[in-house]
C-alpha cells in the first residue's frame, strides 16, 4: 500500500493546464492528447479542456500542444 508521503509526492509534480478552443475542434485536441497517454483529461465547459500530466513528461506535452496548435487556434495556460 502506498504511503502518503509517496502520495504527496506525486500530488506535488501534477501539472494542471486549461485549453481555451473554439467548440469545433475540441474533440480533435482532445483525441490527439488523449493517444498520447502523458495526460488525463477533462472537458470543462463548451470551449475549455483541462490538461492535467505528471511535471517530468512536461517538455513532451507542451511540444504535443505546440504541434497541435498548427492545426487549429487554441490558448493553453
């Protein structure tokens, strides 16, 4: 069983960001991310998605939305 301390370390390196994107491509940014398996994911409202992934793989995810963003217009923060 895992300890709390080990909990609380992972609960340390999560990272959350939130995809402000036009409702048309919502379900496109969410199925590239989604097949990356480095994120979980959340939809929020109409034209939000939230991002959540461990600190360590950051570089790659941040690379991923970077890429995705060629295809449609989105703001991550």
């Amino acid at each position: 069983m895992r300890s709390i301390e080990h909990s609380k370390q992972i609960k340390g390196r999560e990272v959350l960001r939130k995809i402000h994107i036009d409702k048309r491509y919502i379900w496109f940014v969410q199925a590239l991310l989604s097949d990356t398996g480095l994120v979980a994911l959340s939809l929020g409202n109409d034209e939000e998605v939230s991002i959540f992934y461990d600190k360590n793989v950051e570089d790659e995810v941040l690379n991923y939305l970077r890429e995705i963003e060629q295809f449609c217009c989105f703001e991550f923060y």
